[in-house]
C-alpha cells in the first residue's frame, strides 16, 4: 500500500517537499539544477545525475510545493491526479530511518562536522556570463547577453543582464551585478545554493554557490528597475565604474543648489526628475561626451565636453 501524501519532514516554511527518489543514489555535486513546472505555478523540481546511470541523463528527484499557492491539501490533491506520471521510490520507513540518522546515540554527544567554507575568489568572464544567466534564468526572467545593452538601449520588462564589470567589459570579475526589471522580493527567490540574502525593494544581495571541483560561492548584487524614465540613470550607475560615476555626480551638483545624480534618476534644482529613457540621453543631458562602458575605464578622461 502506497504511502498517503503529505508534506516530507525536510519541508520549510515557505515549501512544501515531496522526496520521490533516495540523494543517495545521486552523484554529488554534479549535475544538481532546478526547474519549474510549466503547467503548474508553485510547483518545480531537483533533478540530478544517478549514480548507477550517469549518462541516462538527469532525473526528477524531488518536488516542490511553493506553500503560498499549494496548501498541503490541494498539493495532495494535485499528486493523486497525477502520480501515475512519477516514479516514486522513498517511502514513510524511509523518512524514519532519515530521522534515526539525526538522532544521537544515547549517552553519546552529536558530532557536528565542520562543513568546509566555500572559497570565494574572481572568476573569469566566461563564467561570470555562465553565473549570471543561470541565476536570471532562475529567476524566470529573460537573460540578455549584456553585449546586447547599449547606450541607446531603453527600458524592457521582464528581462535581466550582468552590468557592472562584466559590461565594462574586464576580463577579471568579484561580485556580480545584476540587473533585472521585474518587481521582486527576497520572498520570491527560491533558488538553490543561495546564502546571506538581504536587502530590500531595489537592492537583494546574497552569496550565490556553485561547484567547480570544490564548492565556491560569489556575491551578487540583484539591483531592481521598474521606471523606464530613469532607465538612463539606473544602468549608468550599476554599469560604473564607481570613479567615472562620482565624477558624473559631482559635475551635476556643479549645476546649483538641490541637482543631483544617482541611480534614482538626475534632478533638478525644483527637485524634479529629469527624463533620462537611455545612458546617451543622460551623458547629453549633463554636457559630457557619450561613452560606451568599456570607454568610462579610464576615468581621469572623463571630463571633457562633447
């Protein structure tokens, strides 16, 4: 007789878990990826690389329920619909001899392993590209090769690109800079292998960790626009670098008392927004000559007119 649903032991405050497959039989560290279902919003799965077949391709391990849409009521609703469709093997005695594995043994103390820190250090271009897709593809946004952002290019929605260092096009990359324009809350990132999540409306940061021989995680910088006319501001900020940036700002502030320049937009004396839609319109606006990221490197140039 098949077990009756309900959420796995393992389950957290935010997702419901329903285990189809024993991690054991999974080669670690390799091959782990999350996706969402297509029909069903709420509910994705982790797939991995068994171990006895490690060219059969990857395997549903996993489903999850996200509890803001999926009472643990209509998830069991949904799996006795569609069961038939899954090959489930972890059972109830399983999950008891999960919890066994957890207890100490009587008498004795718990020995907690040290789990080694991951190593954080810069990491090339190509793979900077490779993090950043995967975390906006993740994110179920559209990714866009920052090669595609211009300095005439205008707000989109629903999309997300590296900035900073990557499209000022370096070889060499700390933290990744992120942007997307969608509106989004630390709430709505369920992605794996994320860490030390903060921030708020228009900033996230977490450490985002991957593997590569041995596990290494990186910082992110998810930077969030919505407002098509400080479109302009926005991406030159996040684009820098820092120095071409309070170069920028201090000029602005040269202009009389209350201008400013930030990534909230370029406003004037009367405390008005000026429309900045591109990085063209903006450099224009100020009086500086129109400058490609990878041309604002070299910041002692930077201030002389168009």
């Amino acid at each position: 007789m098949e077990d009756p649903f309900k959420f796995d032991p393992n389950s957290t405050k935010n997702e419901g878990r329903w285990r189809l497959i024993d991690p054991q039989k999974f080669i670690k560290n390799r091959g782990w990826f999350r996706k969402k279902n297509p029909n069903y919003p709420g509910i994705s799965y982790v797939f991995g690389i068994l171990k006895d077949n490690p060219r059969g391709g990857a395997v549903k391990q996993t489903i999850r329920f996200d509890k803001k849409i999926w009472s643990e009521e209509k998830a069991r609703n949904w799996w006795e619909k569609h069961k038939d469709d899954y090959d489930r093997e972890w059972t109830e005695e399983d999950w008891e001899e999960w919890k066994k594995e957890r207890e100490s043994p009587k008498g004795e103390p718990q020995v907690v392993r040290q789990k080694p820190k991951p190593i954080e250090e810069k990491v090339n271009r190509r793979k900077a590209l490779f993090l950043s897709r995967k975390i906006i593809q993740e994110l179920g946004l559209e990714y866009i090769n920052p090669k595609e952002i211009k300095v005439t290019t205008k707000f989109r929605k629903g999309i997300g690109f590296p900035a900073g260092s990557v499209r000022q096009g370096r070889d060499e990359i700390g933290d990744l800079d992120i942007i997307i324009t969608k509106k989004i809350t630390k709430d709505d990132i369920n992605i794996p292998g994320i860490t030390e999540l903060s921030g708020g409306e228009k900033r996230i940061d977490f450490k985002y960790h991957y593997f590569s021989e041995v596990e290494k995680q990186i910082g992110v910088n998810l930077f969030i626009f919505l407002d098509k006319e400080t479109w302009g501001a926005a991406l030159l900020h996040t684009t820098g670098p820092w120095q071409y940036n309070a170069i920028l700002r201090k000029k602005v502030m040269g202009f009389g008392e209350g201008w400013s320049l930030s990534q909230n937009g370029l406003v004037n004396g009367f405390d008005e927004i000026i429309s900045t839609p591109t990085e063209k319109t903006l450099q224009e606006e100020i009086g500086v000559r129109v400058r490609k990221p990878e041309e604002r490197v070299e910041f002692k140039k930077f201030m002389s007119k168009k």
